[in-house]
C-alpha cells in the first residue's frame, strides 16, 4: 500500500471575539490507499473538524494535508483540480439531501462540478442506473423526493451520490447513527462491499466502537483536539495503552465478562500548569509527572501513544 492522504502538524484554530478554540491541535494521520482508518473520540473532540479539512469545508489555520503528495491547499484554498477524488457522506441523511431536488438530480449533482471533458467521461445514463441499483435503489426511484424514503434509503442515496464521481477517497462522518440498527447493519456491510469492488479508502469517523471495530483497519483516537492514541485495530483493542481509550472500550464490555469492571473518568482536578497532559482532569491514573504534556511515542509496532505511562 502506498500513502493517499498525509495530515503533517496540522491545527485548526477557531476565533471567538478574543478568545481562539484548538479545535484540532497538531494532528498527524497518514492514510494508506485501500485502508479504512477510524476516527473516535466523544462529541466535539475534533473528529468533524478534521474531515471537513479532508474534504475542503475548512481551511487548517497551520500544517499541510496532502494528497498523493500533492498539497491539497494552498494559501487557504482548497485544490480544485482533483476531478471528484474525494467526497463525503454526511451523518444525517435528510438534511443533507436537498429536498427540492429528486433522487436523479441529487445523485447527478457533483458532476456538474466537474471540468466538462471530465463530466463526460464520468457521466452516462447507463452509469446512473447501475450506480442506484447497486446501492439497493430501484429505477423507479429516481424521479421521487428525499422525503419519499426511510432514514435508510436516504442515506444510500447519499453514498451513490458520492459514488458518481469515481472517487478514490471517501470522508463518512458518522454515516449510520441517524439509523435504527438493522439498518446500520446492511449500510456498514454495503460500504465494505464497496470498498473491495471500488478498491475505495476511507475515513471513518464515529463514537460507536463497536462499529469502528466491524469496520476499520487502523484507529485513531482524539480527545479535546489531540489525537492520544493510534494505532492497527488489533493493537488498539487488544493492546490499548491511553487511559481515554481504555474508557472507550470499557463501554464494549460484555455482560458475561465478569472478570472486567468499567473503567470511570476520575473526580475533575483542574492542573496549574499550561503545559498539562490533554486528559489530565478527567484521568483516573494521574500523577504529578502529568503536569507536563507527554510526548506521542511509538509503544509497538504501528501503535503510538501520548501518555507517560
């Protein structure tokens, strides 16, 4: 495998009158092509943040993102010349689908963004009809509206929607929790079908482990904008060293699992020093040696972590 997308340092700093966030704080990701890396973390750990500057809605404010090692900004913008490489499938399938629009016009949308020559090549009735049956949609389907459809069949017109373009590079911020879980089921097992017969790469991003687990090759962990932990799937649930994630997974925890005990967030204990580990005030292993920021090191092989112990 070989590297399709490469974060290097990357920051995304929001300002609010005379404060400034650190929505994302020197994040550091490569994405191997053909692989499916997970991103987890709680709501507001910056996870969005990151796939919005994958797929060209934010501008990092330092750091480089690049693509087959071409950078994909510069000065601030994002670049065009990439003929529908990346796309995205939101979260919440009616609000992200314009309900003006049928089925037909919302799936032949993003073409309409491309160079003409390159629409033509990538366009064709016979490709439309293909495409929606693939994802589970029938022809008659095309002429309807969003509102039309359950949860379910909206959001696999957003992933034919994505589909039309021949991306090589998929953004799925959180694709199945607006779903009832059956439904979960048939999207997540569709996705990885596409993902073999498409030889797809994709960034996954969710709260739901379980689904990380189903779903990823590699994981990474956030917390409060810094990635803590990253590492293979087998190393990450096997072998997890950050305190954060090992919360993470206690919530995986089988009710036949007797042996186990569910981890919790210790008592929160504001740190003095500026220079404090991300997790210090909810970290049930704290120390004193935690008033400084630990370093992400290797652990093993293709596993790093930024904690001190």
């Amino acid at each position: 495998m070989s590297a399709l997308i490469e974060m290097k340092d990357v920051e995304k700093i929001y300002q609010k009158g005379r404060h400034s966030v650190h929505a994302v704080s020197d994040a550091a990701i490569t994405i191997e092509k053909g692989e499916i890396i997970g991103l987890v973390g709680e709501s507001g750990s910056g996870k969005s943040t990151i796939g919005k500057m994958l797929i060209g809605l934010e501008a990092p404010t330092n750091g480089f993102i690049t693509y087959q090692g071409a950078n994909l900004w510069n000065k601030t913008k994002f670049k065009r010349s990439l003929p529908g490489e990346i796309q995205t499938v939101f979260q919440d399938p009616q609000s992200s689908l314009d309900p003006r629009m049928t089925v037909k016009e919302i799936i032949l949308e993003p073409l309409y963004a491309l160079p003409s020559k390159v629409r033509k090549e990538k366009g064709g009735l016979d490709k439309l009809m293909a495409l929606i049956n693939r994802v589970g949609l029938k022809a008659e389907h095309l002429e309807r509206y969003p509102h039309e459809f359950s949860g379910g069949q909206r959001q696999r017109i957003a992933i034919a929607r994505a589909l039309i373009t021949d991306p090589s590079f998929i953004v799925l911020d959180e694709p199945t929790s607006a779903l009832d879980v059956s439904v979960q089921a048939q999207v997540l097992n569709l996705l990885k079908e596409l993902r073999q017969e498409r030889n797809l790469t994709y960034l996954f991003i969710s709260h739901n482990m379980s689904v990380i687990r189903y779903m990823c090759d590699k994981i990474a962990v956030m917390y409060k904008g810094k990635i803590v932990e990253m590492g293979t799937a087998k190393c990450i649930f096997e072998n997890a060293q950050h305190p954060y994630t090992k919360i993470l997974l206690s919530s995986l925890l089988s009710i036949q699992d007797t042996t186990s005990q569910k981890l919790l967030f210790a008592a929160p204990e504001k740190s003095e020093s500026k220079n404090a580990c991300v997790f210090f005030e909810r970290c049930p292993s704290r120390t004193s040696l935690c008033e400084e920021s630990p370093s992400f090191e290797q652990r093993e092989e293709h596993h790093h972590c930024a904690c001190h112990y």
